[in-house]
C-alpha cells in the first residue's frame, strides 16, 4: 500500500493551482471540469504517480469557502533548506506563518506556511545526502 494523493477542496481553484505552482513550486499534472456534476479538479505535485504522491484541488461550483474544522493538521513537505524556502516563499507571494527553526523539544528545522484556503503545509529541512 501507499498514499497515491491527498484531496483538498478550494473555493477558488485558479487562485490554488497559481499557490501551489508559483508559490510552492509544484507541477501543473493534470485537470478536469466535470459541468454535469458541479466539479473541478486539478492535480499538482513535485512528480508524478506512482512515483510521487500528489495533491488533488477539488473546486466545487459556488462554494467560495469551507469551514477547515479542528481535525485537520497540515501537509508536509520536505526541503533541503527550511530558511532559504519561505524566503522564497515570502518572494513569491506566500504566506510564512511560522518562521524557519528548530521544533520544539527537538532540532529538526521546520517551518509553516498557509495556502489561500488556510490549510496549513508544514516545512521539513532534511539536508541532501554529501
């Protein structure tokens, strides 16, 4: 078994796909407007399935906005370098909403940033292999 992507749903699916293309640096993988049943989708990630899990934006018509509730957590990513990505995050548009440090209890470097819908993506600075 493996995670194939997790679904997100957005009320403004350009303004995501522009998030998480300009701003997170993802893929563009594939989209498709279902009109007969009120639905967008758009597929992004750093790579394809099966190789890649992806992230799949579901926009459906007329819903501007969802209540994201207390259950859910945030998405991570893993970047070589946790401080020189939300600079460029930050450049790009986005929003850092926990700067680049050491986690509490622990040195891993982390940081948060938030989508436009408001879901949280966690940052992991795990350096390349010498």
């Amino acid at each position: 078994m493996r995670i194939l992507h997790t679904m997100l749903r957005v009320g403004n699916l350009q303004r995501s796909i522009d998030f998480y293309t300009k701003v997170m640096g993802m893929q563009l993988l594939r989209t498709s407007d279902n009109p007969e049943y009120k639905y967008s989708l758009a597929f992004l990630g750093y790579g394809k399935n099966p190789e890649h899990a992806e992230i799949e934006l579901t926009y459906n018509y007329g819903v501007e906005k969802y209540d994201l509730g207390s259950a859910y957590g945030h998405i991570a990513i893993e970047v070589p370098d946790a401080y020189a990505a939300c600079e460029t995050i930050r450049a790009n548009g986005g929003n850092v909403t926990r700067e680049a440090g050491p986690v509490k209890g622990g040195s891993t470097v982390i940081a948060f940033v938030t989508d436009p819908d408001g879901y949280k993506i966690e940052l992991i600075e795990r350096k390349p292999a010498a």
